[in-house]
C-alpha cells in the first residue's frame, strides 16, 4: 500500500492491522486457584527434596572432615580399618571394592531377568494371569530385606554351594573365582542376594514404561509379517530403553546401598577380595553397620566418612544415569 507524506513522496506500507497480525501473540497461563495451589504445593515438595539432599551432603561432609584431616589422600586408597588406633589407619578401598562388586553382581542378574518378565508379563502371559503375575511382583518388592537375606543365607546359597564347588573345580585356574567356604560367604552371594532385592523394583518400573509402548506400531509391525520378537526388538525395546535404564539405575540405587544382606552373608575382612567366589569381604553399607556400634570419636568421623564417598558414589551414578535418560529419550536419536 503507497501512501504520500506532507513533502509529497511517496512511501509504501501495511496497515496498522495487518502490522499487529504479523506480530507473535502472547500466550498467558489464567492459572485457576486450584492450579496455583497445585503449583505451590509441587514446587514446595521439590524445594524439600533439594533441600534434604543438600542437609545430609553438608552433615556427612561437617561429620567426615576429622577423619579426612586425619587420612588423607590414603583414606581411598587404605585397606585396613583402624581409625581408633594409635596411630589410627582406615580407609575406604576394601569397602567401596566389595561395595562396586556386589553392586554389579547384582545388577548383571537383575537386569535382564527384570526385561525378560516384564517382556512376559506384557507381551507373552494371558490376560487372565497377567493381572495375578504383576501383584505379585508389586508384592516381592514389599518384602523386608531381612526376610530376604535370612532366606538366602540358610536356603539359596546352601543350594548353589555345590554348583559353585563344580565352578571352582572346572574353571578356577583361569576365571576370577576361588574356593568358597561352607557358609558361602562370599561377594558373589552377597549380590546374588542382593539382586533378589533389586529384581522386582526394577520390574515393576520397566514393566510400566513398556507398556506404554504405542499399540499401532506394534500391530503395524505384525501386520508386516513380523514376528512377535521382531516386533518387540523393533518397537518396544527402543521405545522403553529410558525406562530400562531409569529402572536399572533405581535397582542399583539399592543394591549399593543394601545392608542387611551384605552383613548377614559375608564373610566380614576389612580387604579387597579379587576373587568372587573368596570367602569375605566387605560393603560400605555393612561396615557401618558392623563398626558403628563400637566407634570412638574417631571412628565415628571414619565412618561418616565412609558414608560421605558413598553418597557422592551414588549420586555421580545417578547424575550419569539422566545424562543417558535425557538422551535416549523418545525421538532424541531419530
């Protein structure tokens, strides 16, 4: 559109209208005083969590640091724990090797039979069970990890103790096994057990996000001629792989910190065990345990100490395990 101005050019131009049309409209939320309470009340509970990880990072660090002063850079690399000594030595290696070890034990049982069920119990059970199976392990999951590790300790590893036996007898010159006592006391029944524990948690969350697995695509896979694991491997392993891995990370979470378990099957020995099947070892989780109860003064900062490492243990692996989440989610990689 040409317009003159007073001097007598001309210009061209758009309607003061169709300027404000071209223009980005704002969008504002008209929040409901339900939706402000709704907020409020979330972000109040989030605020709690941030703040209550914060207070028990900054109470083990106030409680850790005469121990720290005291050890050093050796306290990571120190075997035996003697922190009420003359003069005192601890430290953390033995504990946070035996904790790393049971932990991936744990973890390398726990995982597939977690996918597998949950593949099972979605994909494979008939629908009139498949109710019945997922109570079912909604309800291992409520068992108390004593009744748990009372179990293993007087029934599962009596039982694999001759298996374990063939193993040694079988493999032992060259995979990292040895000889396992009568009591089985040993890091790799430690996380044996400990998977037990770990196993239905991280079911049932896999079991949830694989089932939100968009239905059309599963039955377009099939109406292709696929078959149902090429279906699966297709459509819903990729699709709940966030799940897989946030599952996996919740179940590590407990396996690293478990401690009834570790304390009830080890074999306790304040040292590093490369063998899995060696009699002994030692957990952070049941070191505390163990050595709370007699601590000195110094003891008692070795130990809070101790806890200190595997917090930041934790939280560093949780901290990786969203990196990954962020991006492995839906479309991320397409």
């Amino acid at each position: 559109m040409q317009t003159t101005d007073p001097e007598g050019s001309v210009t061209s131009g758009m309607p003061e209208a169709g300027l404000e049309a071209q223009q980005p409209r704002k969008l504002e939320a008209r929040l409901t005083d339900a939706d402000r309470v709704y907020r409020a009340f979330v972000s109040a509970g989030a605020g709690a969590t941030l703040l209550l990880i914060t207070l028990i990072g900054i109470f083990l660090l106030i409680g850790a640091l005469p121990a720290l002063k005291t050890a050093g850079f050796s306290f990571l690399t120190t075997q035996t724990w003697a922190p009420d000594g003359q003069p005192p030595k601890f430290g953390v290696a033995a504990m946070m090797f035996g904790t790393f070890v049971s932990a991936a034990v744990a973890m390398l049982i726990t995982v597939p039979i977690a996918v597998c069920t949950s593949l099972f119990i979605n994909e494979y059970a008939h629908r009139a069970i498949r109710r019945t199976l997922t109570s079912l392990v909604d309800l291992m999951a409520a068992i108390p990890s004593l009744i748990l590790a009372i179990w293993g300790l007087f029934f599962l590893v009596p039982l694999l103790q001759p298996i374990e036996d063939w193993a040694v007898a079988q493999f032992g010159g060259w995979l990292p096994l040895a000889k396992a006592s009568a009591t089985g006391g040993s890091l790799f029944n430690a996380g044996l057990i400990i998977s037990c524990m770990a196993i239905p948690i991280t079911t049932s969350i896999i079991r949830e996000v694989l089932g939100q697995a968009p239905r059309h695509e599963c039955e377009g896979a099939l109406a292709l001629g696929g078959t149902r694991w090429g279906m699966i491997s297709a459509v819903i392993l990729p699709f709940g792989r966030t799940g897989i891995i946030g599952g996996s990370m919740l179940g590590l979470g407990r396996a690293l910190g478990e401690t009834l378990a570790a304390t009830l099957i080890l074999s306790i020995a304040f040292e590093i065990k490369p063998r899995i099947l060696e009699n002994g070892g030692i957990t952070v989780a049941s070191g505390i345990a163990i050595e709370f109860r007699d601590a000195q003064e110094m003891g008692l900062s070795a130990l809070m100490a101790a806890g200190l490492a595997l917090f930041l243990v934790t939280f560093a692996i949780n901290f990786l395990a969203a990196m990954v989440v962020n991006k492995s989610r839906s479309g991320a990689g397409a």
